[in-house]
C-alpha cells in the first residue's frame, strides 16, 4: 500500500461511563475458559459476559475497558472497588451483535511482597473461578483514546503486548479484519513461556492467511535471543528490522503499546535509537545522548507522540 500524507489523526466519539460503580448491573458470564495451555504456571483466562438487553448491548468498542466489583469487603470492611479489564472482543461483540463482550484475565498469584504468605489479587481470582451461568457485578466502559482511529483501514499498525495486554488488540485487530484492511499490522506478543501464547488458535493461522498480517512472538524465558538475553517485545524492532522497517518508515503507521508498566520505556530507547523520532517526543537536549545510555530520569521526559498510543497499568 503506499504512502498517504499523515493529516491529523482523529478518534471515533465513544461511551464511556454509561454504567456507573454506584449502580453496576449484574451480568450474566456465559463463558470462562482457559487461555493458557497445559503445564504453564500462569492461569489466564477468556471470560465473556452477556450484555444482552442492558445499557452496555452494543455500546463497548474495541480497546475500552469494562469494571468489575467483587463480591465482599477489603480489610477495611468497605466494599471492595472496581478494577478494570479490557475487553477482548471486537466491536461488533464476540456473536457479531454486540450482545456478547469478553475480557482476558490474569490470575494474580504471588508470595507477598512483605509477609512471605501466599498472596492473591481479589478480583482477578473472584472473576476467574466464576462459571458459566454465575453473575458479576460490572461497570462501563472506560477508555475514550485507546481505539482505533476513525478510517481505521487507512493506517498500518504495530501493536505491542505483553500477556494480558493482548486482550484489546485482539478486539481491535478482529475489527480490522472485518473491515478488509489492506495496510501491514503486526501483532508483536510477549510471553513468558511458550504455554502462554495467548489466542495463538487465531493469531497463527490468520498471520499464514492474510498476507499482511504478521504475528511476532518474543518467549522470554523460554527463546532467548542470539546473546543470551531474555526476548522482550522491542527487541523485534532490531532482530526482525526487515520486516518493520518498511511499516515504520510509512507516515500512515501507528503504534499501540498495552501490557505491564514501564515496558513501554524499551520500546521508546530502540525507536530512538533506530531514528523514528515521529513516534515520541524527545526533548532535543536529550537526542544527544546515545539512547541506550538514558537514565531513568531522561526516560520520564519522553512522552508519546500522537501516532503512538500507550495503555499500562
Ligand atoms: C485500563 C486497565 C485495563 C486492564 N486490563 C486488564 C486485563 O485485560 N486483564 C487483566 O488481567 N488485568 C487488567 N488490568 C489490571 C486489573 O485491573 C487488576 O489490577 C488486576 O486484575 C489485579 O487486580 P486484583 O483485584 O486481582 O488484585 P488486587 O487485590 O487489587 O491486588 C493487586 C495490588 O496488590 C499489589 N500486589 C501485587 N502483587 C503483590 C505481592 N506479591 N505482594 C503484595 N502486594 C502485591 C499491587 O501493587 C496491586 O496494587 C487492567 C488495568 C487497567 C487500569
Ligand atoms: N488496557 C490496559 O492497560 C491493560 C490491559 C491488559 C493488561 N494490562 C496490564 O498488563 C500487565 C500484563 O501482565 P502479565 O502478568 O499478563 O504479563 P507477564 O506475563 O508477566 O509478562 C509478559 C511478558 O513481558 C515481559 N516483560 C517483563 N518486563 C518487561 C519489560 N520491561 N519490557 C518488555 N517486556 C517485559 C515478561 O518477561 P519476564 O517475566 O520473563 O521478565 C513476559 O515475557 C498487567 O500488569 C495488567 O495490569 C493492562
């Protein structure tokens, strides 16, 4: 596809907060399996809801988010508040009617931080052992900027996740395909173990059908890179270069980042490094510095511009 001159990049107006955490609605999960494969020691899991006949049916675009209330209290005795999914479904719904939405989430499981005991996130637990036919109490959505822009079919993309961050890329990219999108998109993933390749039974085989569509996985504990180092989503942007480059250099390009906080720091330094200085604002006095040598504090000036797009929480 060729260049087309970047005009100013626009967002479809969308709902948000159509349902409030003061009066959440209780919905129906018609779904919850797991999304992770045998052996992984992470439980992620595709839960959809049936949003049916209330206020959401047909309102959640792809890249907002939805909110949940968990059952119960915090130590506190308060209510426990409302913690945010993205939803993982296209636009259209996962039955093509905006009835059926769907999210992807992670259980948190850990060792506490301080007390050594076992530790586990309230609301990613509560909504993972949920089952089908059992209600949840939800709110939304959120998310006003993190979509596709308007025309979405005139941009290319790369999409940048790590785990769960997939979840709106999956929505968005499910859009896109319907709409017959000619442009490149690169689904860039990162994981830590080749179990927990999150949707591979769509991504794989679209990425073999549909020639403009790449999927790119960096396995970090599991497929090092030639040095020994762990693979990280960025470092696609250096060992597959012949591929993005062209997609970078275009002026329809866009670029999404979702996942764990900070990741997107890497990501900033090799574009930087590699010269695509449209994607970011970096402050001059900073660009003469070799990138690889910020700090931390140099890194926190730099701020996306509007063709990069970044959700991480
Ligand atoms: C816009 C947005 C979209 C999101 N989308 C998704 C999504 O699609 N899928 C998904 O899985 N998550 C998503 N999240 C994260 C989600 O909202 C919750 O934060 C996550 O599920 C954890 O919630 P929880 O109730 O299970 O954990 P909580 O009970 O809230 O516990 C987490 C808190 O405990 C602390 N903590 C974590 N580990 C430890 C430890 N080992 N010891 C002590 N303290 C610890 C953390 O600092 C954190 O504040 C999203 C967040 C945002 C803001
Ligand atoms: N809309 C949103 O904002 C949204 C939506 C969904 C999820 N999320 C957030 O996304 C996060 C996903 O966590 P997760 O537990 O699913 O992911 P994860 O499995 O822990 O990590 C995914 C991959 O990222 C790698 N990684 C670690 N640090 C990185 C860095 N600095 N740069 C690049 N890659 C890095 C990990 O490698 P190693 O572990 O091997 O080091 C792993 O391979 C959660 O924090 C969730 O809240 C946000």
């Amino acid at each position: 596809m060729s260049n087309t001159t970047q005009s100013e990049i626009t967002y479809p107006d969308v709902n948000i907060n159509i349902v409030r955490a003061k009066e959440p609605i209780d919905i129906p999960i018609v779904e919850n399996r797991i999304a992770t494969t045998a052996g992984s020691p992470n439980f992620i899991r595709h839960i959809t809801f049936d949003v049916t006949g209330t206020p959401l049916e047909g309102k959640v675009v792809a890249g907002q988010s939805i909110g949940i209330i968990p059952e119960g209290v915090d130590e506190r005795g308060k209510p426990h508040k409302v913690r945010l999914y993205s939803v993982s479904s296209p636009t259209r719904g996962e039955d093509g009617a905006g009835k059926l939405i769907s999210t992807t989430v992670k259980r948190v499981i850990d060792e506490h931080w301080d007390t050594q005991e076992l530790f586990t996130g309230v609301c990613s637990n509560y909504l993972s052992s949920r089952k089908a036919g059992m209600m949840v109490k939800m709110t939304g959505p959120s998310g006003k900027r993190f979509i596709l822009p308007e025309n979405p079919t005139e941009y290319n993309y790369l999409f940048f996740a790590a785990g769960t961050g997939i979840a709106p890329f999956r929505g968005m990219i499910m859009d896109l395909m319907e709409q017959n999108s000619k442009n490149e998109i690169a689904m860039i993933f990162g994981c830590p173990y080749r179990t927990d390749v999150l949707y591979r039974e769509y991504f794989e085989p679209l990425a073999q059908s549909v020639e403009n569509f790449h999927f790119l996985k960096s396995i970090s504990r599991e497929e090092p890179r030639q040095d020994g180092s762990k693979y990280y989503v960025q470092y696609q942007l250096i060992d597959n270069r012949a591929l993005l480059e062209p997609l970078l250099k275009k002026n329809n390009t866009l670029i999404y980042v979702c996942g764990l906080k900070w990741m997107e720091t890497g990501i900033y330094q090799i574009l930087a490094q590699q010269g695509y200085l449209d994607y970011l604002k970096v402050k001059d006095e900073l660009m003469e510095k070799d990138p690889a040598s910020w700090s931390w504090d140099d890194i926190k000036t730099i701020k996306p511009s509007d063709r990069m797009n970044v959700e991480v929480y």
